[in-house]
C-alpha cells in the first residue's frame, strides 16, 4: 500500500498542480466518479445502507459505519473499499478502479473531502423535460452583455493617469483609502522588464532610463518591450499554461516524445510577438485548417491546441470551455451543471464537435519528399511486423511444445527444492528438459502468491514437504492439463472475437462489439504463462513463463528458421540505416469523414445512452435555441461563435488574464472559472471597460499592455500602509503594487542572463533543461510523463491539465536548490568570472554586482560585509556571487 505522503502528493500533484480548486476538483472529477460506479446501488436504493450522493451521506455511512474520515484516507471505509486493502468490503462489484482513478479519490479526502452544496442550483427540468435557463440565472454578470461604462468620478483629480485609474481610485475611495506613493523609476522599470520579457534589464537600459526625463520615457520603454522577440517568449508562455503543452505524449509506460510539438510552441509565440488580433488566435486553435490563407503557417500551427493534448475528447471540451470562456462545461458531463446553467445535453453537443474531428500530421515538404519518406518508413514497419509475426508464431508453438512438458517441470522443480539439492543444470541435463525454462518455473513456484487458484495444490504440496513422488506426479499432471487447457481456450476466444470483429484486430473497434473473453482466473492463468506481457519484471523478457519473444527465441530455432529470422533482421537493419530524417509536419487535426452528433451519456456512462444532442454552442450564451453546427465538424462554426463579439465573455476572459500576470490576480481571482463557483470580479466595471476596449482595438493583446502599464496603479510601489491594511490587507482593491516571486522561467532565465550564459535564440526543438542548457526556459522540454525536476521544483503546472495559474510554494527543496544545484553553481562562476573581467577592485566589483543583479548601487554597509568576506580568498567570489544570486532581492519584483 502507499504511504500516505506518497499518496498525497501524488494524487494532488496531478490533480491540483494545474490550479483546479477543491470545488472544481470535485465536479470533474470525484462527482463523475460517484455517479459512473456507485450512484446506481447507492442512492435511493441505499445498498448496505449506504448513500454516496451527498457529504452527509458519506459520513453517516452505512452497516459498516462512517465511509469517510475527512482528512484521513487511510481510516476511511470508501478509500479501504477501493483499493481492495479492506478485508471485506470492494467496490465498485464489476472490478477494482484505475489506480488514477482512486488516488483522486483518496487526495479528495485528504483535502477534507469538499461537497460544495452552497451555491445556487442550477434550474432543474422542466416539466417536459427541456432543460430552461431561468431568468436570473441569465443576469447573471458573466452573461451580460459586454458594455463600457464611463469612468466615475473621483475626490483626488491629480492622481489618475488614465481611465483605469478612475475605477481604482473610485472603489479605494468608497472605502476611504487612497493609493501608495509611486514606485521608484529602478522598481518600475525592473517590473517592466520582467512583466513583459522575462529579463532583467541590463545596466545600460537602466541608465538610460533613469537619464531620460522626457515626459514618455517610460512609454518608450514599454513600446520597445513589446517589440522584443523576447516578449513572445514570456507571453506565448502564459498561454501554454492554458493550452497544456508538452512536448511529448501521456504515456504512462515510457517516454514517447513529439518530434514536431516545438512548432505549436513557436507559432504561439509568433502570434503574440505579431500581436495577432486575439479573436484570430482563438480562431486558429479551433478551426486553422478551416481560415483562408495561403500560408500554412499563419493559423494552422494552432491546431496544436488540440493535437497535442492529452488525447480525450472530454479534456478538449474542458480546455475549450475553461480556457477561452472560464466556463466548467466539463462538470455537465454526467448531470446537468448543478450550479451554472449548463446543460448536460451542451456538454455532448460540444463532444460532437471534437468526435467529430480527427489527428494528422500535416507535412511540411514537397509531396515528392513526403511519398519517398512514408515509402521506406512503410518497408520498415512491414519488415517490424513481420520479424514480430514470426516470432509470435514460433514462440506460440515452442509454448504449446513446453506447455506438454509442464509436468515434467514440475518434477525437476520439487527435486530441486526437496530431498537432495540438485544444480538445476544437471537435473535439467538428466531430465533432457530446457535449464532456461526450468529456471523460469523455478522462479514461479517459489513465488508466494499467485493471482489464480491452478498453483494452488502444487504450492500446498510443497509446503507439506512435497509429499511423495506419486502424490506430486498426479497434482504436476492436472496441473499440466490446466496449462493445456487455458492455452486452448484462449485460442478459441481470439478465434470468435475475430470473427465478431468481422476479421479485424484494430483495437478501436472493440468498444462497439460484443466480446468474449476468460473468466478473471484463467486469464491471470494465461497471461502468467503465455502472455508477451506477463507480470511486470517477471523474466528477463517480462512475458510469462513459456513466452520467448524476439531475441530469447533464438536458441530455440535452427534452419530454414533462423535464416530467414536472420535475413529479416539484416533487411530492418539496412533500411533503418538508409532511413533519412523525417520531413517536419505540424501536429494538426482534420474534420472526420462522417461528422456525427453524441448521444448524451446518462450519468457519463456510454453503455447508457440517451438522446442525441445536436452539435452547438451553449445555450447560455445564445439568444434562444442555439443553431446546429452543419459544416463538417462544427470546429469553425464553434471558433466563430466562442470568438463572436457578441459573446460575452470571451474578451472579458482574455482581459482578465492579461490583469492578472500584470497584477499577481486577475480582476476575476478564479480566471478559468466564471462560474457561480468562480470568484466575483474586484471591480466589474472596470473589467467591463477593458473588455470593450480590447475589442475596440482589434483584440490587440500588445494594446491593452500599454493602456494598463501606463496607468498610475501599475506604476503604484509595493508599500504598506497601516489604514489600508487594515482595511483590505489582501489588496484586492490595489492600493499598492503586489510583490512578486518570480516564476521558475524568469528565475533561470535571469541567472543565465546576468552571468552572462543566456541564449537569446528565438524557437526550435526543445532540449532537456541539463545545467548546460543555455537556452530560455521556453524552450526545455515539457513532459506529461515525468516533468523536469526544477520545473517541477518551482511550481509549474501539471501539462496534463488546463492551467489558469501557478500555486507558489516555499519549501526547503527549493532553498537547497540555490545552495547546491549543478545551475547555481555554474551561474555562480559565470557571474563571478565576468565581474573579475570587468575590474580587479572588489568594491568596484560589488557594486557592478549590485547594479547588475538588483538594479541599485550597494549600501556602506553592504559593500563592508562583501569586503570582509572577500577577504577569505580561495572561492570566495564564486560562493559570494552565489549568495547573492540566491537572495530574494534578486527572485522577487516590487
């Protein structure tokens, strides 16, 4: 069993990492749960006396007792059920859950097991069975239509920059604050510069800043930062939290990286260093293939969104809804949205949609290139299947020949155990049995337990003392023809379930046939002694006991057969020699040949199906009945209508996520989530007025920058004032400027481009973030399967998951990082290498030091301190520099 802590961490790090509140988590994920595998026995039929349908429920418990412990997955009664440890109780009766499936389970008790039950429902059924949006639940603030107020009035006239500036200052004064003093000019421009590219400013920028007394410096400064490559890297990178980019694919049994992903990455990139209209880039993700143009590169590469995601269709549909409209369409998935007015039929209706459409590579080569390329790779997997065709038939014969013989290996296993200790060499020399097979069964019977029942006689045997020679020989012969037996029978089922497929073997195809297959027992049995797979680490070759794949077969076969083994082998070799590099394609998708509606799956369960929903918009956000999409797919229909003026929060979304990485909060502090589980927006005026603005001016992304950044609130310093405080000591009406830790990119950005290690090239592959990378952090490799330990160190999000912000912690790892990292360390000497080239003069290092790392000149006391401790010689430098490197000063914005 997992130790609580692993446990813990583990469900939350794939649950929560991405930002998803308790009450989220819960609707996407513990709700669909209950109701896919609990709800049909325990709701109002109570089996065992239990209800799993409401919190209240669950802590009254049934026969047994309390089902949960919040807070204590270990002693609660469902988690036990689940994972099968209670010695009576598993659940659910058709088969244990995924792994993944109970840990979430299990980290939702540890959270304190949240059943949110305090918002308004959503409105039930109507007496027809239409589901209606009541009229409160339409005037609701995110479904308003967009205006742009007027700015109100404000008391201190001369404080103001800007109409921004009129909504702050008006809600401080209704609750009779006032701002902070300004920022300094080296704290705005230090802001500046890691707001909007990730980087610290060099010495020279910030000199010249300071000398520049003209009216519009500062707006210089913010127009030439938006025209820096870099600004894509730092912005592009917000928007891959969003979109869940990784570099390679979710499996969980080994890496398997995208080649080609990098190019969704650039295309973002360039979209926001161009300042493409944000109505085009949302139009891009979900329907690029599907805009005229005559550059494939101009909205296709968006498609990455989608074909690089987790591969669900439901994840599409929660990454759409959240990340463009801040709306949990997800939760509608098995009942109506308990507490939006959301449908179950709108999420199946969106479902269509992404059913609808399918991946492919889209190339970027001449079609000349493309053929030749796919040609030989064809030969190449030809000759692959059939070196693994052969193989599988000569290693199912010799296991059908070895399976005659498991009696006689049996035998030699208790003489190798019992009586005399024979070396099981010579006895399978004597025996004239195979030492390899022996040694395998050898291994297996030693095991103390076995996953079916067939072992049984013979273990009960062995443990006796291994009974006489006559009483072994008679279990080791059933226990032969049960061998015999299974291997028979699950020829017999491959047989009938290939005819029921209608002469396929595509996976695919096996969720709409009516299969058969083993019993539980005998296919543990089978798969122990035939199967390729096997037990996990069981063998040398990780099959079962008579498996002998590619490779191990070899001694096996002689002749005609190890010839032409051989010769097939020869043939791969060269073909994958001569093989040339793959030609570049996007990672894209397509509308599907048939476009199809989903029926909706009562309770999320897709064996029960219900009535079809039409592919559409959601009906909140339309005026009446929504229009069926017609056109393929419905993806550029669904683009127009998420990136529509007329709908009403889209903008307000985009607006507010633009607030929030100026701000450390957006207007709206749950910026996926607009809901009635989301928070209130601070100051819905002013949201209102930025969302008309920004579609005022194009949707241009780089404009609603410069109208926020040169406001006076932006420019406000990170003070603290006694009477705000105790006021509003959260900030919520930004009366001071938040301080600011810099996130895991901008933090090794910043130590490479100080020490002087930075490479400031712009796209490309991504390469694993090793201490000798040199290149922006955009550019490390991002995985779904193991994410890079610094990443994961500092706070990234889970790319399994749409992510509307990051979750700062402080722990001690992340202190012993800037002590002891191979990064720091090199930094450190970089850093220390460059001031010694500069100047030989300690002083006059620690004040370049200073300037460079911080922006200031060192204090008296300071440089004394660096002085005195300079004065140790040896490496000195190196670990003062890194000191100083590792100082919050350096790893925080005021």
């Amino acid at each position: 069993m997992r130790s609580k802590v692993s446990l813990f961490f583990l469900a939350l790090s794939t649950a929560w990492a991405a930002g998803d509140d308790p009450a989220h988590f819960f609707e996407s994920r513990i709700r669909p749960l209950f109701a896919s595998n609990c709800y049909a026995c325990h709701t109002a039929t109570k089996l065992g006396g239990l209800r799993v349908d409401s919190r209240e429920g669950l802590l009254k418990g049934g026969n047994s007792g309390p089902a949960i412990v919040p807070g204590d997955p270990e002693k609660s009664l469902l988690v036990q059920a689940l994972r099968h440890s209670h010695e009576k109780l598993r659940m659910p009766p058709p088969g244990k859950l995924k792994d993944e499936e109970i840990d979430a389970v299990a980290a939702w008790v540890k959270a304190g097991a949240v059943w949110p039950e305090t918002a308004k429902a959503a409105a039930p059924a109507a007496k027809s069975g239409a589901y209606e949006i009541t009229p409160e639940q339409r005037a609701y603030w995110a479904f308003q239509p967009v205006r742009k107020p007027e700015p109100p009035e404000v008391k201190l006239k001369s404080w103001p920059k800007s109409s921004i500036d009129h909504f702050i200052l008006a809600a401080q004064e209704a609750r009779g604050l006032q701002p902070v003093k300004p920022a300094t000019r080296r704290a705005l421009l230090r802001r500046a510069y890691f707001d909007l590219i990730g980087l610290p400013p060099t010495i020279e920028e910030m000199d010249a800043f300071l000398q520049d007394k003209s009216p519009d410096a500062f707006a210089k400064v913010v127009d030439r930062l938006l025209a820096s490559p870099h600004y894509g890297e730092r912005w592009g990178r917000f928007w891959l939290d969003v979109a869940r980019y990784s570099d390679d694919k979710l499996n969980s049994t080994g890496d398997e990286p995208r080649p080609n992903a990098f190019r969704y990455r650039d295309w973002v990139i360039r979209a926001f260093n161009e300042d493409m209209p944000y109505d085009m880039f949302v139009k891009a993700q979900i329907a690029g293939d599907l805009l005229p143009s005559s550059d494939p590169l101009k909205y296709r590469p968006g498609l990455g969104f989608y074909a690089l995601s987790p591969e669900f269709q439901d994840d599409r549909v929660d990454a759409t809804t959240r990340g463009f409209l801040a709306l949990t369409v997800a939760c509608a998935q098995c009942h109506d949205h308990k507490y939006d007015p959301i449908p179950t039929k709108d999420y199946y209706a969106l479902l269509g949609v992404f059913t609808s459409t399918q991946g492919e590579e889209f190339p970027l080569a001449p079609d000349d290139e493309v053929k030749a390329w796919n040609a030989h790779k064809k030969k190449i997997d030809d000759t692959e299947a059939a070196i693994a065709e052969f193989t599988k038939t000569q290693s199912t014969q010799l296991g059908d020949m070895l399976a005659a013989k498991t009696a006689r290996y049996l035998m030699a296993t208790r003489d190798a155990v019992t009586g005399p200790k024979h070396d099981p060499r010579i006895l399978a020399e004597v025996e004239k049995l195979d030492f390899g097979t022996l040694d395998r069964w050898l291994e297996y019977v030693r095991r103390p337990k076995h996953g079916h029942p067939f072992l049984k006689p013979w273990t009960e045997l062995m443990a006796k003392g291994g009974g006489t020679p006559e009483e072994a020989r008679t279990i080791a012969e059933e226990f032969e023809r049960a061998v015999v037996a299974v291997s028979a029978e699950k020829k017999s089922v491959d047989d009938q379930n290939y005819i029921r497929l209608g002469g396929s073997t595509n996976r695919r195809d096996l969720s709409g046939a009516n299969l058969v297959s083993l019993n539980r027992d005998k296919y543990v049995f089978w798969r122990d002694i035939f199967s390729p797979k096997g037990r996990a680490n069981q063998f040398a070759t990780d099959g079962g006991v008579l498996y002998y794949g590619d490779g191990p077969i070899d001694r096996f076969l002689s002749g005609e057969w190890r010839d032409h083994l051989e010769t097939l082998r020869a043939e791969l070799a060269k073909l994958k020699e001569t093989l040339p590099p793959q030609f570049p394609f996007l990672h894209s998708i397509k509308d599907a040949a048939k476009p199809a509606d989903q029926k909706i799956h009562i309770r999320g369960n897709r064996e029960n199906l219900g009535d079809v929903a039409p592919r559409a918009f959601l009906h909140i956000l339309c005026d009446g009945e929504p229009a069926r999409f017609t056109q393929g797919s419905g993806r550029l229909e669904l683009a127009e209508a998420i990136a529509g003026k007329s709908n009403p929060v889209t903008a307000r979304v985009m607006a507010n996520r633009i607030w929030q990485h100026h701000f450390g909060n957006g207007i709206v502090r749950t910026p996926s989530n607009f809901g009635q589980l989301g928070e209130r927006p601070t100051h819905p005026e002013l949201l209102d007025y930025l969302a008309a603005r920004f579609m005022e001016h194009n949707w241009s992304i780089k404009a609603m920058h410069r109208e926020i950044m040169l406001s006076a609130t932006y420019a406000l310093s990170a003070s603290a004032a006694d009477k705000n405080l105790a006021e509003d000591a959260e900030n919520r009406l930004l009366w001071r400027a938040n301080r600011k830790r810099l996130d895991v990119e901008s933090m090794r950005d910043a130590l490479l481009a100080v020490s002087g290690l930075l490479d400031t090239a712009v796209g490309g592959p991504a390469e694993k973030l090793t201490d000798d990378n040199r290149r922006r952090t955009v550019y490390g490799f991002v995985s779904r399967r193991r994410l890079d330990p610094l990443l994961l160190l500092f706070d990234f999000p889970n790319p399994n998951n749409t992510s509307e912000r990051r979750i700062p912690t402080d722990v001690p790892l992340q202190k012993l990082f800037f002590m002891n990292s191979g990064l720091m360390s090199r930094a450190a000497e970089a850093f220390s290498d460059r001031l010694t080239a500069e100047t030989t003069d300690d002083a006059a290092r620690i004040a370049l030091a200073y300037r460079m790392l911080y922006g200031r000149a060192p204090s008296v006391t300071e440089t004394q301190l660096g002085l005195e401790y300079l004065k140790e010689g040896g490496d000195a430098w190196k670990t003062y520099a890194q000191v100083l490197l590792s100082s919050n000063e350096f790893g925080f914005v005021n």
